[in-house]
C-alpha cells in the first residue's frame, strides 16, 4: 500500500505524505515513488506547480528505517550507496531538475530527511505551528545527505549550529535563517497554502519554468554568461507567446 496521496487539481500536483502511524516517516519504497511522481509532473504540460505536504499534523519526522536483523551482516559501502544514499540523492535531484516550481508547504514537524527535502523545495511555507531540525547527531549519524539539500539555504554558522547542537527550531527562526519562504499563521494555514498556489498558477507555465531553469543554474555561471543565459531565456518565453 502506498503511504502517499496524489492528486491534481487547478493544475497543481499535489502529493502528501501519508504515514501518520510512523510520524509521516519515509521508507526507501516511497523516496523511490516520490522520484517517479517528481519526474512524471515535471514533464506533465498540464501541471504548473508540484506541491509536497505531509497529511495530518505533521510534514515529515524523517526517514523510517527497517528493524535492524541481529544475525545479518553489514552492509557494505556499496550496498549502502545502491540501496539507501544513491535513492536519496535520485529524489533530491529530481526536485532540483524539476521543470515547474516545487512548493512545500509544512504543518508541523519536519524533521531529519524531512527537514532536508522542505527546505531543498524552491518555495517552502511553513505554518507558525512548524518546529524543524537535523537530529542525526543524536545517535552519531552524520547528517551529509541532509547537509547537502539545505546547505544552498543556509549560512555555514546556522548550519553548523543546527547539526552540532541537534535543537529543534521554530518556524520564525528557520525562516530568520533562510530555510523557509514564508511563514503562515497556523489558524489559516491551508487557506493560506491554497491561495499561494493559486497566485503561482495564474502565470504561464513556460514563464514558470524559466525562472526555475534560471534560479537552478545561473548561480553556477560567471556575471557575463549568467547576464546572457538571462537575455536568451527571456528572449525564448517572449517569443513563444
């Protein structure tokens, strides 16, 4: 049974996390149907916005990991890689490489992977309610995967902070630290999510997919190809009109 709810309406996709029972944790079988629902709505011509939530009062509080088998061996380096980092990594880039914004929107807790995946979205609304943290230290677990999905957010200091000490934030202070776009008052938190999608679709969807094109990679390029990857982007949705 899959633990996501998927939809689409008003073109938007929406998909939710739906594993209350397990605190909305993510097993490596939906990272994986998260990918796919990522790479199909990105190529959909119907679908302006995709939106990631988590049903209930949570986003997210992390990945779920499976009992450990006290007679199994280790796993290797690369069984690691191939069955847990490496499926990861495939979500994160799929977001990344998304055609069409990616807006999470966060009700509660986001926590661990959770955390990384909100905050890894190009838009992230998150209600006053929403407390956020990278806990891997706890258990001496270095949280490199989530560094990598937030680092682009936050400043080294803040980062540092939130990894070492492993505190848990609030939604002001996580938006004073760059992880957040908005903070929303919890009271209207989905009505308010609602009408944010809404303002984001009323664009076109090929001026929505040239900012996102733009903002994904000019921070990669010098001032003067940056300058002219600009001209030529503008240049391509004017004309197409």
């Amino acid at each position: 049974m899959s633990h996501l709810i998927v939809s689409v309406a008003d073109e938007v996709a929406h998909i939710s996390i739906n594993n209350p029972a397990n605190g909305n944790r993510i097993d490596m079988a939906m990272i994986r149907e998260l990918t796919q629902l990522f790479q199909t709505f990105s190529q959909d011509q119907s679908v302006k916005v995709i939106h990631l939530t988590g049903q209930g009062a949570d986003f997210s509080n992390g990945r779920l990991v499976p009992p450990a088998q006290p007679d199994a061996p280790p796993k290797t380096a690369l069984e690691v890689r191939e069955q847990v980092t490496d499926p990861i990594l495939g979500l994160y880039t799929a977001i990344r490489n998304s055609q069409i914004p990616v807006v999470a929107s966060i009700p509660g807790a986001a926590h661990g992977l959770g955390c990384g995946l909100a905050v890894l979205c190009d838009i992230t609304l998150a209600s006053s309610a929403a407390k956020l943290s990278l806990p891997e230290m706890r258990t001496n677990l270095p949280p490199t995967l989530a560094i990598s999905a937030v680092m682009h957010a936050v400043s080294f200091k803040a980062l540092s902070h939130l990894i070492y000490t492993t505190d848990e934030i609030d939604a002001q202070t996580a938006y004073e630290m760059g992880m957040l776009s908005q903070v929303l008052p919890a009271e209207t938190f989905a009505h308010d999510v609602a009408a944010y999608l809404a303002k984001l679709t009323s664009r076109r969807r090929a001026a929505l997919a040239a900012v996102k094109e733009y903002l994904n990679l000019a921070p990669r390029l010098d001032n003067e190809t940056a300058a002219r990857y600009a001209s030529n982007l503008l240049s391509t949705v004017l004309s197409s009109k």
